[in-house]
C-alpha cells in the first residue's frame, strides 16, 4: 500500500510539473538546431519523412585511460573519429555517459570515481550524440555539484541528458525529443549502488530504478509520444546473461507501454530477446572504455528503423574498442557468426522467486 501511495504521489508530481513548470513545451523539444543531422527540412509540399533511423550504443567513459590519451593525443574527439561518419548517418544517436563532464565537486572516492574534462564534450558533438544517458553508477561519482554541472554542459552543447536532474521529479521526467515528425519519449534509470546517488524530492541525483515508479513513469509517457525507449543501467558485471529478475522487469516495462528496452552496465554484451514484437537488448557492452580483458573491447550497437511512427527492424551491429580506446565497427571477418536475436527468452535463467 505505502508503494502504490508513494507511486500515486509521485505520479501526481509528475502530472503536475507538466502542467504548472511544463519544462519541455513544443518549441523547446525539438532537436537543437545545432545537433547535426543529416536531413534537411522538406520542401513545401513534399511528403513527409515516414523512416528514421535511430543508433544506440552502450558504455561511454571519458575520464581515466581514456581523458589522458585524448589529452597527450591533444585530440578530444579521438574515441570517436572512427566511427563518426556511422552515427552522423543516422538521424538519432544514444549512449550511457558513464561519467559526469565537468571541472566542479569534489571527489567522493568511489571505488573508481570518474570525471571527464569539459574538452571531452567536443568528442560527443563531433559524435553527433543527441541524447545520452546519466542514468549510470558514476555520474554522482564527484557529487551533485559535478552531476549538475555535466547536465547544463551537455544542453549547452545540445545534447539531451536523461536520467538525471536537480530532484526526483526532474530525473524521472521523461526526456522528449523530436526527430522530425517522429516524437520520441526516452526514460533512463540505474540500480546499481551508491545508492546515495538517487535523487530526492529536494536533493539531485540519478533517476533510481525502483519498479514501481519506473512502471508508472512509462505509463505517463506512453501518450506523450510514438515511441517509448526506456534504458535501464543495471545488472552484473561481466555476467554472460541477465538475471530472472531483470528479465521480468523488462518484459513489464514492455507491457506498460515501452516500445523498446536498452540497457547497460555488466561491460559485456548480453542476449537480445524479442518479446511479443518488441526487442530488449539487456546490455550492450562497452563503447568506450579502457578495462583490460578483451571482453570489455567488444560491445554491441543497435541500429533501430522506425517506419510509420514503429519500430520496424533492429540491427545488432559488432563493435570492437582499439588499444587508443576507439569504438569502430568491426571488420566483416569479425561479426559474431549468429546474434541471439531469435532468443524469446534469455536460457538457463534461474527460476522466478
Ligand atoms: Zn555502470
């Protein structure tokens, strides 16, 4: 009962700064004008852009092995240079930022605690990343300061962060987005600890993944928008396979109106399940990283066609992270001989508790 109140309540908190703070009218939500795009407005009278393509990509970090060789290579757009042509050919990009971007906080000493160099934004603008996910256990790892300071950097850059804000209210508010005449709801979440990172009602933080709210924040996002994208930021490290519980939550987010789950967090590449119609990818490994065991060097990007306003296709595509942490996409001989697109569920999970 104290859940469905505590839902009810925040729900109606939600439903409330949508009509009194409405933070993202039509005018703001649109893509920036600045964030590149390969379209070009329609000329009057043409028909309407009817498919998109959308890319997703799992864990980006900016800071430790990765900032220094940016920084001794004096090229803040080194991770991605490889591979920038790809993602600007497609007309949404996604990624997990694994770190906050700033010069602010002060160091919490996490066991790792990850902070990337301002300069490191020119690699996301060159990238061509519209939204990227805050959602993850490092952005709080130099403090709310940091965390907030990362969020403004990256709108002044026009990129849209999710998963994150100033209170609870604003980190669990669904980030909308317009690619042309596609309309595109995205919710972001983490439960991997600290778990002081959670925001509060009065304290920022990342959006905590607590089932119940995260249920009813797709449900106030389901008519807001075509398409629901919900990217939870979850699991265990380096685990082959999701865990039962992760499957279930999935397969409810689906059912309370998610059109498609991305996740991350275990650095490794997990199954893809396509259940009734609709794809999770429960992680898509590293995209850029700098761990050692040559399992964090390979991850997975999703190249999603939506057609009429639908997802219409999902293409798991290889790639592989070079000795100068670049993402690239891997060569033809590479490509994983058979992608568990098929799976309609995950195998050898344990049993439901
Ligand atoms: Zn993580």
């Amino acid at each position: 009962m104290r859940q469905r109140l505590r839902t009810g309540f925040l729900a109606a908190m939600a439903l409330a700064g949508w009509c009194v703070l409405n933070p993202l009218s039509s005018s703001q939500i649109a893509l920036p004008s600045q964030a590149p795009s390969p379209q070009t407005p329609a000329a009057p009278g043409a028909p309407e852009k009817t498919e998109y393509t959308l890319l997703f990509t799992g864990d980006v970090m900016l800071s430790r092995a990765v900032g220094a060789r940016m920084e001794a290579m004096k090229d803040w757009s080194l991770p991605f240079r490889l591979i920038a042509d790809t993602l600007r050919g497609a007309d949404l990009r996604y990624c997990n930022l694994e770190c906050p971007i700033s010069d602010r906080g002060s160091n919490l000493h996490h066991l790792y605690s990850f902070r990337a160099d301002p300069r490191a934004l020119e690699g996301l603008t060159t990238a061509g990343f519209n939204v990227v996910s805050q959602a993850n256990n490092h952005a709080y790892d130099w403090g709310p300061e940091a965390l907030l300071d990362s969020l403004s950097r990256l709108r002044a850059a026009g990129i849209q962060p999710v998963g994150a804000g100033e209170n609870a209210l604003a980190a669990h508010y669904p980030v909308l987005v317009n690619v042309g005449a596609l309309r595109i709801a995205f919710l972001a979440y983490v439960n991997v600890d600290p778990r002081e990172a959670a925001a509060g009602v009065d304290r920022p933080g990342v959006a905590w993944l607590d089932p119940a709210q995260a249920l009813a924040d797709i449900r106030f996002a389901r008519p807001l928008a075509d398409l629901v994208i919900v990217c939870p930021h979850w699991g265990v490290e380096y685990a082959a396979k999701p865990s039962r519980d992760q499957v279930d939550l999935a397969h409810q987010m689906i059912d309370a109106g998610a059109d498609i789950i991305v996740g991350s967090h275990p650095h490794v590449t997990q199954p893809l399940e396509d259940y009734h119609g609709h794809w999770i990818a429960y992680s898509l490994g590293n995209f850029v990283f700098d761990q050692e065991s040559p399992a964090t060097h390979r991850g997975l990007m999703l190249k999603v066609t939506v057609r009429d306003k639908k997802i219409a296709n999902v293409q798991p595509m290889d790639i592989r992270i070079n000795s100068n942490y670049q993402a690239a996409l891997a060569p033809a001989d590479e490509h994983s001989a058979q992608h568990p697109m098929a799976e309609k569920e995950p195998a050898a999970l344990p049993p439901s508790k």
